[in-house]
C-alpha cells in the first residue's frame, strides 16, 4: 500500500461532540471515539489519525471545516508547544462551560449522581494570576544555552519560552533576565528549577541548586535580586532545606481573605492556592455551603496551613483541622495565633488514607465536616462516616473523578444526598477542574 494511499485511510471528516479532561476533542468515527487534539465542540474538521489502540484512536487537526464561535486566537506566542496551558484557543466563558460539563458528566457516569442545583461558576482574573509556579530550568548548548519555563506539551522538555501571561506581570517578564542569570553562573548546569512565591508584599524566587555557588555567582544573584525587587532563597534538598539567600531583611509572604478578616502567613515552599483572587471566592462559597456558627463543632480534612480552618473558626464554630503533615500542623497553630483564633481552633496529625470508620470516629462528634483532599481524593474517608454521619459536609475538590467516585460511595452507601455542586475556574487557560460539592445527610 502507498503512503498516499495509507495517509488517505487515516484521514478522517469528524464532527466533533465535546471535550475531555486534558482538553481533547472528542469525536466518533464508525462507533469509535477519536481523541482530536486542539478540537472545539461543534467543530467540523480533517484530521489525521496518529495512533489507533483498540478502545480509542488520537487525531490531529488538518483543516478546520467550520470552526466553534468559541474558538479564539491564543495570546500566548508559546501556546501549543508550552505545556502550561492548554485551552487558549477558546473564550473563557467557554473553557468554564466545558469544564462544567467535565463536572457533571463525571458525577453522572462514574457516580451515578446528579446535582440537585448546579451552583454559579466562580470566576477570577484571566491573566496573571498564576501566584505559584514551578519553573525548570536546563542548560540546552545546542538551543543557544539556558532555557527557563515550563515543560512543553507532552514532553520533558522545557519549552523555549521569553515571556509567561498566565504569571504575574512583573514575574512573568523575568524569563529572560532569568535565562541570562543563569547562563551566567558556574553552576547553570545545576540548577535544575526556580520556584515562584508572590506574596501581598513580596515575591520570592527559591533556587534548587544541587551545587554550592561560587563567590562570583552569588554577587550575580544579589545584583538580580536588587534589579528586580525579588527575594532569593535557596534549596539544596527537599522543600525543608529551602533558606534565605538575598536580601535577608524582607517581608514575610502572606495572603489575606478580607471577608474574615483572616491573613494567612506561609513559606514559598509551602502549599497554597496558586491564585489568590479565586482562592477568596472559593473560602466565601464554602462558607455559605457549610454555614458555621457559634455551638457547632466543625471537622476540617487536609486542612494545611488552615485556608477553610480559620474563617469557620470566625464564625463562632469549635473547629478541628487534620493534616497528615505534622509540621503543617504547627504552622497551622501559629497562623491561628496570628488571627487570634487559637482558642477557636484545634489541630491534629493523622493519615487520612489509611483512616477506617473506628479511627476516624476518634475525632470525636462532628455536626458538619469540611473535606478539600489532593487529586487522589478521599475515599477512605468517605467510607468511614458511618458512626459519625456529620449532617452537612462541603467537598472541595481539584480532580472531577475522585470526586464523583466519592459522591457515589456518600450517596448510594452513606445516606448523603447531593444539593448542590459546581466548578471553581482556578486555573483559567487550563483543562483542570476544580469544584465544590455540597452533602446532606437524608
């Protein structure tokens, strides 16, 4: 057979139906789904078939027939080799309505759920919001030297990057003063990552480097930190040996929700949302899903450094945080000393995912119980709420499937109903979902 001729036979007309989580397309062809990458619903297209397996085919575009009024130019020159987002090419309040969709029809198909109410999105700035951020780094001589950003698509790769719209402003324009930094210094081919902190006062960059700096190399740091009003830290190991570098008289990182008078103190290393404007939103819905007040005693799980602990604490409710981390748990008690909530709050180290209905029920009586769990979810804690049964839980999650596989469990096995649920665009250009999830106990 002929390339022409083979090249024909993989050549398909699609009509594409939807989107999936990594923000495919997704088509059907002769009862077989095609995974179409860059497709928008609605959209009539050519594409290439690229690799067949035997439940799925993946595509990619030839000729966009007729296109989605969604689909939009990305601003990002970088977007389609840089991995760090991937939804560009459609308008925002599209990416939230697919996102949505994402939502339900996991509850639906792995859950076998449905919301009773579908609560408003909660939206936040586009642009710029991305406070938190992972940037690698390598020293590639055949592309001209240091490359500074994010990982290409599907790659381990970095991306070939000079500019970040998704980072704040006077972060995001550091790319290339960082790429000269580096290229600079004795150690470049040992420094494999910059981590990005922006606080309400100070923005910390904490530099992973695996070999001790030269004298020379240090003054090139201190000369960019003062150039462009950064705070350097270094981290020769894990996250617990990042230290202050330059200058070593700074303002502390904080983030504040105003709406509880609440400021939350936390290191660069340290767990917090990526976008603080959303994370705000967030707090509030959760509150008023949970609905705290004085007499009650409230279960906060994953609780960090207390970002939901506290402002439930505000309320008037007795509130205990668990965390696996104990040293997370310290700093938890010292945030609250810092609001003034210490008497309100209580902190306990425990391993959520090994929990069972005799374990958990140690925690005590609980009127209502806040979850917010990594992407693997809570499922051990979902099956053991049988002998505590808290009347209202709120369930904050950053993965759709580990939320719906537990909303299965509460509702068909624990005696829950769903009330309400609906996604938090927390990371806008992006396929991620995050949402919230309200039970009560029938």
């Amino acid at each position: 057979m002929s390339d022409k001729l083979s090249l024909q036979r993989r050549t398909k007309t699609l009509h594409v139906e939807s989107v999936d989580h990594e923000a495919m397309g997704i088509a059907r062809h002769e009862g077989k789904v095609v995974f179409i990458d860059g497709a928008l619903p609605n959209e009539r297209i050519k594409a290439t078939i690229t690799k067949e397996k035997s439940a799925f085919d993946l595509a990619h575009i030839d000729t966009i027939l007729s296109p989605s009024p969604t689909r939009t130019t990305p601003r990002c020159p970088h977007f389609g080799v840089c991995g760090g987002c991937n939804m560009q090419h459609a308008h925002s309040d599209a990416q939230v309505a697919f996102k949505q969709r994402i939502l339900e029809d996991n509850l639906e198909r792995i859950g076998k759920v449905s919301s009773e109410t579908i609560l408003p999105a909660i939206y936040g700035p586009e642009w710029g919001y991305r406070y938190r951020a992972r940037l690698s780094v390598r020293y590639v001589e055949k592309k001209g030297g240091v490359l500074v950003g994010f990982h290409e698509k599907s790659s381990s790769f970095v991306a070939d990057m000079h500019e970040c719209h998704i980072l704040p402003p006077h972060i995001g324009s550091l790319i290339d003063p960082l790429r000269e930094l580096v290229q600079q210094l004795s150690i470049r081919e040992r420094l494999p990552q910059v981590e990005v902190a922006v606080g309400e006062r100070v923005s910390i960059l904490v530099l992973r480097i695996l070999e001790t700096p030269s004298v020379a190399d240090e003054e090139l740091i201190k000369a960019f930190a003062d150039t462009h009003q950064v705070v350097i830290w270094f981290q020769t190991k894990g996250p617990d040996s990042a230290k202050p570098f330059y200058p070593v008289d700074f303002h502390g990182l904080t983030y504040s929700l105003p709406d509880f008078g609440v400021t939350m103190p936390f290191a660069p290393t340290e767990f917090t949302q990526v976008n603080p404007q959303v994370n705000r939103s967030l707090v509030s819905r959760a509150m008023t899903l949970l609905s705290p007040r004085a007499g009650e005693r409230i279960v906060d799980l994953f609780c960090g450094l207390g970002n939901f602990t506290l402002p439930i604490a505000r309320h008037g409710a007795q509130v205990l945080g668990v965390e696996g981390n104990p040293a997370l748990i310290e700093r938890a008690y010292q945030n609250a000393e810092f609001n003034g909530l210490r008497e309100s709050v209580q902190f306990k180290a425990m391993n959520l995912f090994t929990v069972t209905e005799e374990s958990f029920s140690e925690l005590g009586p609980m009127d209502k119980l806040l979850i917010d769990p990594p992407r693997d979810g809570a499922l051990e804690v979902v099956k053991s709420l049988g002998r505590v049964r808290p009347q209202r839980v709120v369930y904050v999650s950053c993965n759709p499937s580990t939320l719906a596989r537990d909303a299965q469990i509460m509702v068909h096995h624990q005696g829950y109903k769903l009330k309400a649920a609906g996604v938090v665009n927390m990371f806008p250009h992006t396929a991620h979902v995050e949402s919230v999830a309200l039970f009560e106990l029938i």
